[in-house]
C-alpha cells in the first residue's frame, strides 16, 4: 500500500514539474527563433526570405513608372534616365528590368549590357543600403533589427538585383563584361566627388563587391560567405558580379583623387583616410597624382547606340559645378560654322550652316532625337557640345580637331589637357597637320603628366605638319632654317 503511495506520489509530481519545462521549453524556441528571424546580422534568415513573391516584397514604383507605357515608351525611358543619372536608386533598377525585357511591352528595347549596367549602378549606389532607421534590440540576443519596411524592401531589391546581375555577366563574353564596367565607370565620373568616392569604393577590398559594408548581408550573400565573414559552403554566391570591378590599391586611390580634385572637403578627408586604413597604401601618392593627369572617362559621352526599333541610350548628365556652367556659356566663342559642319557630317543637314537660324526645327529636331533629348526645337548649348563630340566619336577629323581646342581653351567643357591631347592624336591619325601642329607644341612645351618635354619630338612633328601644309608651321619652320643658314654664314 505504502509503495504504491509513493508511485502516485512520484507520478504527480512528475506531472507537476512537466508542464513547467515544457513550457519553459516552447519559450526559449520562440525566442531562439525570434532572435534569429529579426536579426539583421545573418542573411540566411529575413522576413523577406519567408515569402519569395516579389509583389509581397518589393518596394512599391509610382504608376508612372510601372505603367505599360506602350505608347509611350521613349518618354518613359527618359524620365526613368534622367532619374538614373541623377543617383535615383528606384529608377536604376527600373531601368535594369526595363532593358531585361521582364515585361513583354519591354522585348524591343532588350539589351543584356544595358541591363546590367543600370542593375550594377543600383548596388553600386548608397541609397539601397544606408539604414533609414534602425534600433538596438538589446537583451539576449543583442543586434540590430529594420523598424521601416523601406530598410526590408531594399534588401530584397538588392538581393534579387544581385542574382540578376550575376545571371547576365555569366552569359557574357569578357568583352561585354569590358563594356558594362566601362559604362558604370562613365555614369559615376559624371556625378563628380560623390561618383569619384563610389568609384573607389568599387575597388578597395575594405568593401563590399559593390562598395557597401562588408558587413552587408547582401555583401556576404554575394561572397557565399556567413554571418562571421568565413566562406560557407552552403552558400554558393555570385562569382561573376563580385568580379565585375577588380580590386587594387591603385585604382581605389586614384578615384579618391580625382574626387579631391572636384574641390570636395568631404573627399580629402577620405583620402587621408584611405592612406592610413593600410600599411604602404600612402606610398602610391606620386604615382597616383601623374596618373590621374593621364586619366580621361571611357568615353567622351554615353554610347547612344540602341537596339534594333529601340529608344536610344540618352546622356543625362547634366553640368555639374561653376566651371561647366561657366565653359558652356563660352560656348558663343567658338564660330557656329564648326557646329555646322558637325551636322553636315551627321546627316542632320545638306549644307553647312553658318548661324544657328540657319537651321529648321526639323532638323534641330533630328539632332535630338539622335541624342535622345526632348523635342523641343530649340538648339541649346550643350546640344550644340553633344553635335560635335557626336561628330569627334564617329570619325570627323575636323569635329576632333575642335573638341581637342575646345579642351585645351575650357569653350563648351572645362579645361582638360589629357582629353585635349587624345582628341589632337585622333585627328593627327586621320592626317590632320594642324593636330600634328599642336602635338609638337605639347612636346615643345611639356605638359606634365600628358606629354614629357621632347624638344626632337616636338620638331619631327612641326617638320610633318609643314611638309603636310600648314601655313604657320611652314613658315616657322623657315625662319628656323633661315637662322640656321645665317649662323652658318657667320
């Protein structure tokens, strides 16, 4: 009797003590897993991950933008590139969808390099990664969680921007990789110090593949790497976007540089930043200082080729600054014939116009829509900067020549004598003695950085220019030759 007391009496309380663990258990799980879900610190687990579907998750467009836009479409795709140049994350990866031809309405715009390039700027651009607002979650598990749905809709984007951008430079031949790089690095040298900084981000290994924190966790997600830094096998990540912008010393101090030199405070002091943040970074300065005087964007404005029965590929950028704004309003020094014979080399007119009301609406017209401008009939400055260099890429001598003295003088673009000095060889290679002339002035001259003071350089190229007839250089070469007879003589 007595032991089977003692059974009932173990039985009840091991019933007693069960419920307490049990539900002591279920707590900690739920708050293992809470921890786990709202941590912002591992990206193998988010709240966006739960739920794939990109209408759930991504971040709401303005029906303007995400309208069809079948009739539209080339007003659509301009207002979306003005948007793009101007750094507007949203509108970067519209454009990045909109020339992936995710929509059927989109399929006679497709162009893959265009897409990554636009979806390459978007990871590359702070706005899709700086945190709106955040708080400290403390207690236990410590660590940071989004409070605003804007901080979990972009990394989404960002994740789904990531995978895109990998599948497409994947595809590519290493040529094609060559052209989205270059296209990104034009975009962000447009945008003065702020795009100079997101350059050198680009290539310093202290960052993300994108120039985001390296402890971003679409960073680490690209990497294949886990919450601690280390590669994760199970994570196999994104080896061809993360191989886009190669990572060196070099180029990461040049662009902060170049950034310096746009006249941002804020960019000196990253700067010297970045010289102190590794040992022997601070010796490449000499280096770096002559090599930025060489150093010209990839093209002179964004290619405006497009696909087959497409829009074109329109430069927004805009001049930035006192001394675009200044070189631009200088642009009533430079005789309008020059211009003319730019449209005539374009097929915009039959003859060469003399005076800007030479020309008809019609054809000021035909100049922008080649350029991808709006319609507006009036031939403003920079249009008229935007038909010479149109005329200097596609092969005009003569448009080479003036956008080599345009640089050299700061009429219409500010003064650059590396830009100055390549438009002068292109010419000269077409058989300009005039540029052969001006050549042999830079090595008479030297400048630093762009031509070394060459004083047999400079009068093999005035003796070329002369036998070529050019009228100044052939009679300043007389004059050497006369002077060498008389001291002859003597």
């Amino acid at each position: 009797m007595r032991e089977r007391d003692a059974r009932d009496d173990d039985r009840s309380r091991g019933s007693r003590l069960r419920g307490p663990i049990t539900a002591v258990a279920v707590i900690v799980a739920l708050a293992v897993t809470a921890g786990t879900v709202a941590s912002c610190s591992d990206p193998g687990v988010a709240f966006w991950r739960k739920d794939d579907n990109a209408t759930a998750n991504a971040c709401p467009r303005p029906q303007s933008v995400t309208g069809s836009e079948f009739n539209a479409q080339e007003a659509g795709m301009r207002q979306l590139r003005r948007a793009a140049f101007r750094g507007d994350f949203f509108a970067q990866l519209e454009l990045g969808a909109r020339y992936a031809a995710l929509r059927a309405t989109d399929k006679n715009i497709e162009d893959p390099i265009e897409s990554a390039v636009w979806t390459g700027m978007a990871l590359a651009n702070d706005e899709g990664y700086a945190p709106i607002n955040r708080t400290d979650r403390g207690g236990f598990f410590g660590g940071l969680r989004n409070v605003s749905r804007y901080d979990d809709c972009r990394a989404w984007e960002r994740h789904v921007a990531y995978e895109r951008l990998d599948n497409q430079l994947s595809r590519m031949t290493m040529e094609e990789q060559s052209e989205v790089r270059n296209r990104i690095i034009y975009v962000l040298s447009t945008q003065d110090a702020e795009g100079f900084r997101a350059l050198a981000r680009l290539h310093d290994a202290l960052y993300g593949p994108f120039g985001e924190p390296q402890d971003n966790a679409q960073a680490r997600e690209a990497w294949g790497r886990n919450s601690g830094g280390q590669t994760d096998r199970r994570r196999t990540g994104y080896y061809a976007a993360v191989s886009l912008f190669p990572r060196n010393d070099v180029d990461a101090y040049l662009y902060n540089y170049l950034a310096v030199q746009t006249g941002d405070v804020g960019a000196y002091v990253l700067l010297k930043d970045f010289e102190r943040s590794s040992p022997g970074r601070s010796r490449y300065g000499a280096f770096v200082e002559a090599k930025a005087r060489q150093w010209v964007p990839p093209y002179e404005f964004y290619p405006n080729q497009a696909p087959a029965s497409g829009v074109p590929f329109s430069d927004e950028s805009r001049p930035r600054g006192d001394a675009y704004e200044y070189a631009l309003g200088r642009m009533t020094e430079l005789p309008f014939v020059h211009v003319g014979r730019a449209l005539r080399y374009l097929g915009v007119t039959e003859a060469v116009a003399n005076a800007p009301n030479d020309l008809s609406a019609r054809q000021i017209q035909t100049l922008e829509a080649m350029l991808g401008h709006n319609m507006e009939s009036r031939l403003s400055y920079l249009e008229m900067v935007r038909a010479i260099q149109l005329a200097a890429v596609n092969g005009s001598s003569e448009a080479q020549l003036v956008l080599a003295v345009m640089y050299s003088e700061g009429i219409g673009v500010p003064p650059d004598y590396a830009r100055a000095f390549h438009w002068y060889s292109q010419a000269d290679k077409q058989g300009s003695p005039e540029a052969k002339f001006a050549i042999s002035t830079y090595f008479a001259l030297g400048v630093a950085g762009v031509a070394d003071q060459d004083k047999a350089e400079a009068v093999a190229a005035r003796i070329d220019s002369a036998l070529a007839g050019f009228g100044p250089s052939a009679s300043r070469l007389q004059a050497v030759l006369a002077q060498v007879s008389r001291s002859q003589r003597r």
